[in-house]
C-alpha cells in the first residue's frame, strides 16, 4: 500500500510530466506539488485530489483517498474540538 505522495510522484512520472507541467495542468502551484511530493503535505482537499486526478486522467487506489480526506478530516474535526 502506498500513499498520496507516492501515487503523485510515480503517477507524474508515469505520464512523462515534470512538476511544473503537472502543476500548470492541474492549477496547483509547483510548489503545492512539490510539497505533496517529499510528504510536507499528507492531505489534501477534495478539490485538489480532483484537480490532480484529471490532470494525471487516473484513478488513485481507494486506500489514497481515503488516507487523503479521512486524515484532513481528523485535523479538522481536532481543530474544532479546541475551540
């Protein structure tokens, strides 16, 4: 089983893309790539996941999305619990 960073990288790969070609293509900084990339960023909002899905025009493994929405989840529904 493998993550958001690794389904990135190995799909940008796969399609012969560099980060900022994925980037442009999926409206996201190369930066914000970047970031999910090296792990900096372990989820994402759905728009992204969207945005990078139809860039990359492939399906992640459901276990990718569901690390990918259910840990921003946890963050914010711990976020909320403070205040």
């Amino acid at each position: 089983m493998f993550g958001l960073q690794e389904w990135v990288e190995r799909s940008r790969i796969k399609r012969g893309l560099t980060q900022d070609e994925l980037a442009e293509k999926a409206g996201l900084s190369r930066a914000m790539i970047n970031r999910i990339e090296t792990g900096r960023v372990a989820t994402v909002s759905s728009l992204t996941l969207t945005r990078l899905v139809s860039a990359l025009r492939l399906q992640p493994p459901k276990e990718v999305v569901d690390q990918a929405v259910s840990d921003r989840r946890r963050k914010r529904d711990r976020r909320s619990k403070k205040n």
